[in-house]
C-alpha cells in the first residue's frame, strides 16, 4: 500500500521484471516532481505510476532538451507509414520509444560535432563489427517505399551506418528493449514477408518448412531481421547486422536470439545478436565528452538502477 500511495499505481499481471521497470519509472516521476497520468493509451481512464500527462508540452520524458524538439519534430512530420506514437512517446516513462530517443538522439547531435569520439564510442561496443569511422546514426526508421522492402511497417528502432577501413558500407539495425517481447506475435498475411525471409538464403535447409506449415512464427525479430537484409541489398551496402539491444536482466532476450540463429547458416549466425543497455551505456559514458557523459549516467540512474527498487517490493 506504502508504495501506491507514494509511486502510484502498479500493474498487477506484471511479469517480475517489468514490475521492476515499472516501478524505477514510477519513482523516476516522482523524482522529477511530475504527477501521475493515465494510460496506457490516450483514451485510457486508469492512471499508472510510470505515466505522466502533458509531457507534450513539458518534455518530461526526455533527457535533454534537444531530444524533445526533435520528437517534436517527428511526430509533426509523421508519415503514413510511420508507428511513432505521440501519446506514449511523451507520456509512457515505461515505453522503449522515448528511451530509444534518449539514447540515440544525443549520439546523432554529437556526430555532428566530433565524429571520431562517436565512432570510438560505437567502436567499443560492437567490437565484433569491423567500424571504422561511423557516418550516420538514425531514429525509428522505415525505408520507403516500403513496396521495395518488407512491404509492411516494420521499423528499425534505430541504426548505425559506418564504413570498414576499405569504405565498405555496413549499417546495424538496432532494436531497443526496455520491458517488450519479441517473439510473441506473427504478423498477418504476411507469406509474402515469409517467401522473403526464406529468399534471403540466411536459414538452414529445413526453416522453410518449418516456417510454411506455421511451426515457426513470422514473429517481430524474424521481420526486423529481414528488413535489415532487404535494406542492405537494396541499398547495395557490403554487410547489416541486426541488434538486439535491452537491459541484462531482461527475462526474454536471450532465447528469442537463440530461437532464430538456430535456424541460421553457421556463417550467418553473426547477424543477429545482443547487447545488454547497460553495457552499451557504460560505453558511452566512458568514452563520451563529460556534458555527453552526464546524459548517459542520467539514462543509467532513470533506466538501469534497479537496485533502487530491490527494498521496496
């Protein structure tokens, strides 16, 4: 009861982690003098404890002001095809969206500025890929026209685009977990997506099969890694990975990776994986400039200290 009365409202059907995040959310508002809103839609009559309300006009979801303006910006030049969500992207303290915002937006304005500390950054985290200087980092990006692509909505939470040290150009599709799920639900009529996925010639023999005849689920990691094969043709780049990137201790993770690179050539197996967001954040704070530096410990305390709500549950 102490903890409603002081955090707000929790969600009862909760897994155990997401009660953690939630709860970090919850306390986070607290910390930042906002009250509790609704959600977790507009139209939603429930308050939570991670919800705010006027975060349209307050910003109160982001972690510099930069990133605010430029969710602004892309909510008032969404695109039909574009899944940006206003409401919860202001309002939701608990949604991956904002905090794909926060953690990549501060690395697009300082790739701007200095180029080669950002590379060093990325360099450090994905030290299996060959990064030589990174040249483009991006948001909630869908390729159109999306006929030439997946021919569905399917996003990349975010990207990485750099060269190797013989200008080959490589991009890393990155998406970003705070609580979600991957590898729940199959899109529908999507056979077209499914003769797609088999075209790429990036699974063992017996996936088609299996894939056809519904044994395995078109789900969302399946699309996200087949828009990034799609986007590397059609873009004519010399190699994609796609990214997972969500907290250590997040329940999933580690065995939606598994269940798609078992399907995998073995020379293939590369292309999909993980990284924890607490490793990629320490990167960041360890190579960023120290105004950087400070934004990515305020992204640690906010997101990733969940050690703040071990005594309180």
């Amino acid at each position: 009861m102490e903890n409603k009365e002081i955090y707000g409202n929790q969600c009862g059907s909760d897994n155990a982690f997401t009660k953690k995040a939630r709860l970090l959310q919850s306390i986070y508002r607290v910390e930042i003098g906002e009250e509790e809103g609704v959600g977790p839609t507009k139209t939603s009559k429930q308050k939570y404890g991670n919800m705010i309300s006027g975060g349209e006009v307050s910003g109160k979801n982001f972690l510099m002001k930069e990133t605010f303006e430029y969710a602004q910006k892309r909510v008032a030049e969404k695109s039909k095809n574009e899944t940006i969500d206003g409401f919860r992207l202001f309002n939701n303290l608990l949604s991956s969206q904002p905090m794909a915002f926060n953690l990549f937006y501060p690395l697009m304005l300082l790739l701007k500025q200095d180029s080669a500390v950002v590379t060093l950054a990325v360099r450090s985290v994905f030290r299996n890929f060959p990064v030589f200087e990174v040249t483009e980092i991006g948001l909630e990006f869908i390729p159109t026209p999306i006929e030439n692509y997946t021919n569905d909505k399917s996003a990349m939470d975010a990207y990485i685009r750099f060269v190797d040290n013989k200008g080959g150009k490589h991009i890393i599709a990155i998406e970003t977990k705070y609580t979600d799920v991957l590898g729940v639900n199959e899109a529908s009529r999507c056979e077209e997506q499914k003769q797609m996925l088999v075209d790429t010639g990036l699974f063992s023999a017996d996936f088609e099969e299996l894939l056809m005849e519904g044994k395995v689920k078109l789900t969302q990691i399946y699309r996200n890694l087949l828009l990034t094969e799609r986007y590397r043709i059609k873009e004519g780049l010399k190699d994609s990975y796609s990214v997972v990137l969500s907290p250590k201790e997040h329940p999933s993770t580690e065995e939606e990776i598994k269940s798609v690179t078992e399907f995998l050539k073995p020379g293939y197996a590369y292309k999909l994986s993980a990284v924890t967001l607490e490793v990629f954040v320490d990167a960041m704070i360890q190579y960023l400039p120290e105004y950087y530096a400070q934004v990515y410990e305020r992204f640690r305390g906010r997101y990733l200290e969940f050690g703040k709500v071990d005594l309180k549950l």
